[in-house]
C-alpha cells in the first residue's frame, strides 16, 4: 500500500495490527504519533524564520513553534541571544531593567527579553511543528519525506491501548531505524552543503 495521504495512513494502521475495530481510535494513535515526532526529529526542514516586534520586553511565540535554534534582536547587540533560565534573568535583572537585549527566556508561550527590550523587533529561528494530519489537510513535508516514520509512530502509540508489550518493543525499534535514517539523511544534506561552500571558496 502507498502511504500518499492520510487515508493512506489510518488504512495501513489497521492493516499492520490487524485489527477492523479500531476505526475511532487509530486518529489518537496518529495525533499521538505526530506529538512523538515534534519531540524526536530535528531537521533542517523544520527551521522556520518569525519576525516580531517585543511589548515591554516580551512577545509571543509562533503557535507552532518547539525550539529555539537562534534569537536576534533587531538593533544593537549583533550575535544571537543567549537563552538562560526564568530563574537565572529573576536573579540577575531587576525588574524593567532596559537596554539592549543580550539573553531571553522562554515561560510557557511567551520570550522575554533581558534587559527589557521594549518595543523592539526580534528574529526567531526555530524548529517549527509540522502541520497535523487529518481528513482535511491529507499530507505534510515530513510524511511525504519519511511516511513509515509517522506509521511506526503511530504503531507506537497504539501499544499501550491495546495493552500489546510484545509489540511495542518491535515497534519502537522500527520507529527508531527510521528516526535514524531521517537524521543521517539530514546530516548529509547539511554536510554536503557546506562542502559545497568550501569547495566553490574563492579568496
């Protein structure tokens, strides 16, 4: 079977546990799955740049967003910020200090700068979550580049429900290998990439 859409999905879902009874169930398995991914894969696919401008300091991160690869502010201090803790700024900045940001934090949606950036732009390089599969959007970048990735993931987290041990550690082991084989591709690309760069250099 063509794993080219959704559909495509659920259907070998139920084929590879052999089962005709989970219909209303084999959705979760996937939503599931696609939480397992945002977690695990980090390829270059995924960065994602936003560009928004700070209220007192602070602004809120893309619905989408999972983890910071780079932040910039916009004016003043050139290099990226340097993420601390929430504890770490509480400690070292007093409260409303301004000036030109050096470091943020990040509390549950929100980064904040430190000092207080005010109302300043910043730049956000980011692992952004692939849009979720469902009946009305049938496919993304990451099923179309790796579909037994999100099978196996979704394998995964059928498991459980089903109260399946034997086959959970089959699963997770095909899940990894394809993990693997995502990240190797990636590392590749990337490598491949700055060759390229170094090769064509002309001082």
């Amino acid at each position: 079977m063509a794993l080219l859409t959704y559909t495509d999905l659920v259907a070998a879902v139920a084929d590879w546990l052999m089962r005709d009874d989970l219909t209303a169930r084999i959705p979760d398995f996937i939503a599931m799955g696609e939480d397992r991914l945002a977690k695990d894969v980090r390829v270059s696919d995924m960065e994602t740049v936003a560009t928004s401008n700070l209220g007192g300091g602070s602004v809120a991160l893309p619905a989408d967003f999972i983890e910071a690869v780079s932040i910039r502010n916009s004016a003043g201090y050139t290099g990226p910020l340097e993420l601390i803790s929430p504890q770490h700024a509480g400690e070292a900045y007093s409260s409303g200090s301004a000036g030109v940001p050096e470091r943020y934090t990040i509390i549950g949606n929100t980064l904040t700068t430190y000092p207080n950036g005010g109302s300043g732009g910043v730049t956000m390089i980011y692992y952004a979550k692939p849009q979720a599969l469902d009946l009305g959007n049938a496919t993304n970048w990451l099923y179309a580049k790796s579909p037994r990735l999100y099978l196996y993931a979704a394998l995964c987290e059928s498991a459980p429900f089903l109260g399946d041990d034997a086959r959970l550690q089959t699963w997770n082991a095909l899940y990894q290998q394809a993990l693997d084989t995502l990240h190797k591709s990636d590392e590749r690309k990337r490598y491949a990439s700055s060759v390229s760069r170094v090769v064509g250099y002309c001082p």
